[in-house]
C-alpha cells in the first residue's frame, strides 16, 4: 500500500510540474505576442528599438520587432522563430500570427485550467486548423495574373499598415510590375525575389522611388584619371581579379638599396599593368566592372590612368554577393584570371552612363539590356533619411512577397478581419455539431481568433466589444466579407473597399500559429545541459 502510495505521489508531483513548465512557457510567448499587438493593422503603432551600438530601427513589422528583441526564454525565442518562418513563407502576416499564437495560448490554458489533457487540446487543434482551411478557401476569390489591378489592391494593402502607407499608390505599382517583369504570367508558380535588386540611395523622397529597366548600382563612376562617363553600345566585363602589380607573400620582403632598383620596380609595374590593360582593350571591353578585393588594391591609380587612356568606364568595389546578379541580368560571365577574358565573355549593352541623383551622390545605370539575359529588375529606393530608406525598403520587400504569394496560390480573401471572424463563426457551429471534448477545444479555438478585431479595433482607437460584437452578428447573418473599416471607423463589406490579401497569407497564419501552440502545449519538462 505504501508503494502505492509513493508512486501516486510521485505521478502527482510530475503532472503538477509539468503544469508549472507548461503555464511558464505559455506566459513567455504571450507576453512577446502582447508586446506586438500593438502593431497590428493599418492603424498599429511603430517601435522604436535601439541595438548596444547606438543605432536605432524603426519599424512595425512583426518579424523585424521581434529579430531585434533579445530574448532569453526558450518559448519566447519560438514566438520570434514562427514570426521569421511566416515572412519566408508569405511575407506578410508576421504580427498577426505572433498575435493569433498568443490568443491560441490563452484558450489553451483555460483548457488545461478546466483539466482537459494537452494532447487532447492539440488534436482538437488540429482538426480546427484543417476545417479553418477549407472554410478560407471557399470564400476566397479566384485571381488572374493579368489582372494587374487585381494584383495592386493586394499589394496596397500590405503597404497600409507599413511608416510608408501614404506613399503606397507609388510603391504598390512598382511591386507588382517588378514582380511581373521577372516572371512568366501563364506558367509561374513561384518567384525568385533575388531576381530584384533593391538599390537604396539616401537622398528625395519617397515619391523618388522608380522600377528601373535595367541595371542600377549604387556604385561610383572611378574618375581619378578623367575616364569616360558615358559609353553608348557598350561592351561589359565583370574582373574578379586585381587591376595591380602582384604583392609579395605575407612572410617576404623586397630591399631597395638604390635608385637604380627603385626606377627599375616601378618601370616593371608599369608594364605589367599597361599589359593587363592592353590585353582587356584587345577584346573590344569598353565598360569593366571590377569585383570588391579585401587583401589589396582591386585597381590603383596607374591602372585607371591606363584604362581612361584605353577609353574604359570602371566601376569598381562591386560586392561579392552581387557579382551573380549582375551576371545573370547583364548576361556578363565573371572572369577570375586575365588569360581566360575573352571577347566572348563580354556582354552588349544599350548605354551605360552616371545618373546625378537630387541630394547627394550619384548612381550608374545600365539600359538597353539584351532581354534574353535573364528576368531581372532593379527598384531604386529614395528617402530623406537612413530610417526612413531602411523601413521603405523592408515595406517594398513586404509588397513583392506578397504579389509573390499570389502567384504561388492565385486566390485572394478579404482584409479587415473579415476571414478570422468567418472562421470564427462556422468553427463554432461546426464544433456544435462533433459534441465531447473535442467540441469544447474547438469552440475555445474560434473564440480566440476574434482577438483579430479586438485588436484591430481597439488600435484604430474604436469600441473593440461593440464592434466585435456587430463583426459577429454581420457574419451569423452570412455576410461574410464584412469586415472592419477602419478609415470610416464602422463595419462594411471589405470586399467592395478593396481592402484585400492573398489567401496564402491567412491560411499560413493560421496553420503556423497552431503547430507552434501545439508544439509548445506539448512540452513538459524543461532540461538544461550543461
């Protein structure tokens, strides 16, 4: 009997352990979710978030709040995870589904509070997550890539809750053609976003911003020698090697005891470089973009006296990482030794010229392309200050994902919370009709979506009960794309204000919100190794 005992001790001790674990995780993500909440929707407010170095980030967007937060607790650190995994998934979304984890949450423990198992409340979970699904779906309206207006509203609605909303008239255009400019509109199912170069320059407006056709480098024109600053009918080379007289190794030396010496090290740089130069003008190169080298000097300035004599337009300092862009747009083969630069390796271009930019700086354009390159744009991104270029640019990112979401799955829903508080409503009347425990989790599940409105009302600075409660009874009614609007501050058919979002964005929300809840519902025990 002891024995019986002792091990009912033994079980209780664990389960209420478990229970602790389980009600500390639960509070660290809801306290992250309750600290994005604000953001959400077109009248959310923006965070200012300051890193050690001094340097501040201004943004609104879920997934770049919580990338810059430092967070320590386990479960926190899953809530910053799920906001990063529904930017690469849709690209937008990233606070409402750190918002609608954090409500699954809270109904999640009014159900273990009741004594219902978790793995009870996950499989409930799941089920709802499924039915969600299919209840999206069905009212979601098919969308044709041609459509480019169609296309617009959505990418418009993405810019309305961004620091840029005023300016989203001109950044949803420039999205969306972007967008169809590097794909096939007939047979595309994805879009590879690294297909569009983002060029930002400080310096205007936002109105500034422009889809270049073409090549754009935020690079400067190397004028020390008085070189061309204009070519038309160029002929591109893009050199991963250095425009210089080779160094030693890192170990050796070399002693100059004379002038003699001296005169005869400096007459054999001049020839090695002036062979170099000869030999890239021999291919007819008349433009010569020249990679970013860290160990020594890409170019010096005996080689750009050379290649200004030659008639060459250098850029230098391209980037590592964009080498491959430029490549692919410009239909350039990177060269990394001169004996393999040949004519062939060359690619033909309309005009390359030094743009002088409002502000400060300048910037090189390439136009004329050959279109059979390769699918590829750049957008030029202005503003008046390094803020408000970064924040502009991380909307503009938003917007492309989202058109991207389009043509992944090419069916548009409502905004304005009119698809949470639909599945809402028939996840409720659906759970009706199961019975038992499942039914229980279920209608706790279609509650806690209606934190959505809440939400969206209380941050538009309206009576969030007396709206929820309108939302509710509009769609009991079968109004299902009543939703709110939050211009007019009242309930209306979101549909017709054309405030709309790409299905992907609300079906991933909803489905990635349930597998992290489920997964941290299932934890019991945290184990720290040493």
């Amino acid at each position: 009997m002891a024995d019986g005992s002792s091990a009912y001790a033994k079980q209780k001790a664990n389960d209420e352990k478990g229970a602790d674990v389980r009600s500390t995780n639960i509070l660290a993500a809801r306290a992250v979710a309750d600290t994005v909440r604000t953001s959400l929707g077109p009248k959310g407010m923006d965070k200012m978030i300051q890193d050690p170095k001094g340097e501040v980030i201004i943004s609104n967007d879920g997934a770049t709040i919580l990338q810059q937060m430092k967070l320590s607790h386990p479960t926190a650190k899953m809530m910053a995870e799920l906001s990063k995994a529904q930017d690469v998934e849709a690209g937008d979304g990233t606070t409402s589904v750190v918002v609608i984890a954090g409500a699954l949450l809270g109904a999640a423990d009014k159900l273990l509070n009741k004594g219902i198992h978790p793995q009870t409340i996950t499989e409930a979970f799941l089920m709802a997550d499924e039915k969600a699904n299919e209840i999206m779906t069905e009212m979601s309206i098919p969308v044709d890539l041609n459509n480019r207006d169609q296309l617009i509203q959505s990418a418009s609605t993405s810019l309305n809750s961004k620091v840029v909303s005023a300016n989203a008239d001109i950044l949803a255009p420039i999205a969306v053609d972007a967008v169809l400019k590097v794909i096939d509109s007939k047979t595309a199912d994805n879009v590879d976003l690294n297909d569009i170069k983002i060029v930002k320059k400080i310096g205007g407006t936002t109105d500034d911003c422009e889809l270049v056709d073409g090549l754009v480098l935020s690079q400067r024109i190397s004028k020390v020698a008085g070189g061309p600053r204009r070519v038309e009918n160029a002929k591109v080379g893009l050199i991963q090697f250095c425009l210089s007289a080779p160094k030693t190794d890192m170990e050796s030396g070399i002693q100059v005891r004379d002038y003699a010496q001296m005169d005869r090290l400096l007459r054999e740089e001049r020839t090695l470089v002036a062979k170099m130069v000869k030999q890239i003008a021999k291919t007819g190169c008349n433009v010569l973009l020249v990679q970013k080298s860290i160990l020594r000097d890409a170019v010096t300035d005996l080689s750009l006296d050379f290649c200004a004599k030659a008639k060459i337009l250098v850029v230098r300092d391209i980037e590592r990482d964009e080498i491959e862009f430029v490549s692919k747009i410009l239909g350039v083969e990177p060269v990394a030794s001169l004996d393999h630069f040949t004519a062939e390796k060359l690619a033909n271009v309309g005009n390359v010229h030094e743009d002088f930019l409002s502000g400060e700086g300048s910037i090189v354009r390439f136009t004329g392309l050959n279109p059979a390159a390769g699918g590829c744009c750049s957008i030029l991104v202005r503003a008046s200050n390094q803020l408000l270029l970064d924040e502009t640019e991380r909307s503009i990112h938003d917007s492309l994902c989202v058109v991207r979401s389009l043509v992944k799955k090419k069916a548009l829903i409502p905004g304005g919370a009119a698809p949470e508080m639909e599945v809402s409503q028939k996840l409720a009347t659906w759970a009706r009709s199961i019975g038992g425990v499942n039914a229980v989790c279920i209608e706790q599940f279609a509650e806690a979506l209606e934190l959505v409105p809440y939400t969206l009302a209380e941050n538009a600075g309206m009576q969030p009960v007396e709206i929820v409660t309108k939302l509710r009874a509009a769609h009991a009614q079968g109004e299902k794309y009543a939703g709110i609007n939050v211009k007019k501050g009242c309930i209306s058919d979101i549909y017709q204000e054309k405030v709309v979002q790409p299905l992907l964005v609300s079906t991933s929300c909803i489905s990635m919100a349930t597998e992290t809840v489920r997964m941290i519902l299932k934890i019991d025990d945290i184990v720290i190794s040493r």
